[in-house]
C-alpha cells in the first residue's frame, strides 16, 4: 500500500478537522456557560449531516468520474483530464482562500461565533434549528474542501481513505483536549506550521492540475487529428502542448514513484520532471499565496484555548 498518497490527505483533514472542531467546541462550551446543553443533540445532528452530506459529495463526484472513464476509450482520455483539471484548480482556490480566511479572522473567531449562537438560543422556538445550521455550515465548509482536494488527488488503494480517516480522528481528538480535558494547546503554531505545510501541498496540486489539462489538450488533439503538441525530448518523448519544454529531470537519480522521491511528491510537490510551465506556475503560487498567507499572520495571534 502506498501510505505516502495519505500523507496530504491527513494533513488537509487535520487542519480543516480542528478547524470545524474549534467551532463546535466554543458552540459547546457557550451552550454549557449559558445552561443550555439540552440544545447539544442539536449540534451533534449537525456534525452527522455535515459529514454525511460531504461523504455524499464525494462518492458523486468520484462516481461521475467513473462514468466519464466508462465512456469512448479516446473521449474519456479528454473529458477525464479536463475533469481533474478543473477539480484540481478549484481544489487550490478553496483551500488557499479558506487559509488566508482563516488566518485573517481567526483572532474574532471565538467572539464572532458566540455572538451567533447568542442570537440562535434566544430565539427559543427555532433556537435548536439555529445551532443545527450553524455547525452545519461549519462542517460543511470544512468537508467540502477536503472532499474536493481527495477528488483532485485520488489514487487507488486505500491509502487515501485511511489518511482522511486518521486527519479526522486527530481533529477529534484535539477539539476533546481543547474543551473536555481542558488541555491547553498552542492554535497559533499548529495552524502556521500546518499552514506552510497547506501551501506547499497546494503548490503540488498546481502542478498536477495544470498538468492534468496539458493532457486534456493532447487527447482532444488526437480526437480532433491536429497538431498542438510536439516533443519536448527525444530521449524520453515527452510531449507538451501548454507547458513548454523539460526543465528537470531527475528521474534517474531520484524518481517521484520511489522512496524517498514519492515523500516529496507526497508532502512538497517534487517531481523527477518538471516542465517550464509547471515550474512557473508553482513558483507563482508560492510565491502569491505565500505572501498572502504571511502578510495575514500579521499582528492576528491564534490564542490557546482551554476548557472554560
């Protein structure tokens, strides 16, 4: 089994999880100091259809998929790279916006979100549907983007199942520490750290997405009989229609399939061949949303939470 195809995929799980997690957990603890933790079967319902209906998206994008393979052996060439091309880019522009998001108004989470169930409980007839929605949305938001990235990055095996898997039980886990056991943890390093990690997963996705459409135009080349792409080496004959000619390759030396190469993939976007259109896209993505992320770290200190 291939665990390093789980490795993003934990680490995606792992930080949107608590993520969600944060919000159910000061949801609770705001229920408890009010006295109204009649309301909290409530917000369990709203975790169970937020994951439930996430799970839903995924087996119907992955079945879509499917059916798009299961069609003419030279269409579905075309429509199933275009596919993961796109679930690729909207993948990268979910994930990149909720971190830079996150980061920015993670400082006016707690009181924001209080002020929400503040308003839902005090409303005593819909007060339950209130607290549903809000963690509802929470989760949902959380999951979507782990069930798009899982789609855009889906490889077969088990592997990717047991990442998310293992991602959500250690979001658990920190959400019962944070606000059962009281134990303090510091948010502020967890996210940064996670979020550099985030970045450089994405910046690996950009390169595969881009990737995947480059293939997309070469199969409807062939559909259609016309010349758009030519050999970029005559040694390997590698073809590029959108993205230039090999820039790297380090394929004999350290192969992305290999340990310790399909580490790097895994975690750092590394491949032993690289394009010069790739190279330029992954680079402009770091170095954007790079500073994106970092400018939003600015003077916005993630405290610790404890059990109040």
């Amino acid at each position: 089994m291939d665990f390093s195809a789980a490795l993003p995929i934990f680490a995606i799980t792992l930080r949107e999880g608590v993520e969600a997690a944060l919000v159910v957990g000061i949801v609770m603890a705001y229920l408890k100091k009010a006295d109204r933790s009649s309301l909290n079967p409530w917000v369990f319902g709203g975790i169970g259809t937020g994951v439930l209906a996430s799970f839903v998206v995924g087996i119907l994008l992955n079945w879509f998929l499917k059916q798009v393979e299961s069609t003419d052996p030279d269409q579905a060439a075309f429509y199933g790279q275009l596919w993961q091309g796109l679930l690729g880019i909207t993948a990268i522009a979910m994930l990149s916006w909720m971190l830079v998001w996150m980061t920015e108004n993670a400082k006016a989470l707690k009181g924001e979100i209080e002020g929400r169930i503040g308003k839902a409980i005090a409303n005593e007839k819909n007060a339950g549907w209130a607290v549903f929605t809000l963690i509802l949305i929470a989760v949902l938001r959380e999951g979507f983007e782990v069930v798009i990235f899982i789609s855009a990055k889906l490889q077969g095996g088990l592997a990717p199942i047991l990442g998310a898997i293992a991602g959500l039980v250690g979001a658990v886990a920190i959400g019962v520490a944070l606000f059962q056991f009281g134990i303090r943890i510091n948010l502020k390093v967890f996210f940064q750290t996670m979020g550099v990690f985030l970045l450089l997963i994405v910046a690996g996705l950009v390169i595969s997405a881009i990737g995947h459409l480059d293939k997309a135009v070469a199969a409807y080349a062939e559909l259609s009989q016309t010349t758009l792409c030519f050999p970029t080496d005559t040694t390997t004959e590698l073809t590029s229609c959108l993205l230039g000619g090999l820039v790297w390759d380090v394929h004999e030396i350290l192969p992305d399939k290999e340990f310790p190469g399909i580490l790097l993939k895994a975690l750092f976007g590394f491949r032993d061949r690289l394009f010069l259109g790739q190279a330029i896209a992954y680079f402009t993505f770091l170095t954007s949303a790079g500073l994106l992320y970092f400018q939003s770290l600015s003077d916005k200190p993630i405290k610790s939470v404890a059990k109040n």
